[in-house]
C-alpha cells in the first residue's frame, strides 16, 4: 500500500515469482510515504493518494473473493488506514 520503489520485500517475491508462477501475484499499490516529514511522495496529493489506497484495496479484495489464492498480504495496510486514506471498516472486511 506504501511502497512503489524497489525494497527487499520486492526482490525476493520477483526471484520466486518463475517458481509459482499463477498462483502468486504481486502488486505494488501506492505513492510513497503519505505525512512522514521529509520522507513524504513529493509532488503527491492526498486525493491521489487515496485513491491509489483505494484502488489497491479493491484489488486485494478481488483477489481474496476470486478463491484463486489461499492468502493475500495487504503489506502496510496499516499505515494508510493510520492515515485516513482508507477507513478502519474498510481495512478491516472481510469478503
């Protein structure tokens, strides 16, 4: 929900991606760092950053009701509800 730049997370999902091919599916959903001083996205509005937390929320959410995958990891899902971009109740359905 947070990071779109290259972290170690990332890395090591695309060295495992060829081994599970389909039945992993990685999405990076965010703008960068939202009210985190110097570390904030530059140039990022707060509407641009809800709606990527929306739209990113949305897409896990398809992805848990699709049945394809036994778990989806909505990494630093936290932070953006801590934020206000995407509500608590919104955070916290299950579909």
């Amino acid at each position: 929900f947070v990071k779109h730049w290259e972290v170690g997370e990332h890395t090591f999902i695309a060295d495992i991606q060829d081994l599970y091919k389909d039945k992993l599916l990685f999405y990076r959903g965010g703008k960068g760092f939202y009210e985190a001083g110097e570390h904030s996205a530059k140039g990022v509005t707060k509407e641009e950053h809800k709606q990527t937390a929306q739209d990113t929320l949305k897409k896990a959410n398809k992805a848990a009701a699709s049945g394809k995958y036994d778990v989806v990891i909505c990494d630093e899902i936290n932070n953006v509800t801590h934020d206000g971009l995407i509500s608590q109740q919104q955070s916290s359905h299950q579909q």
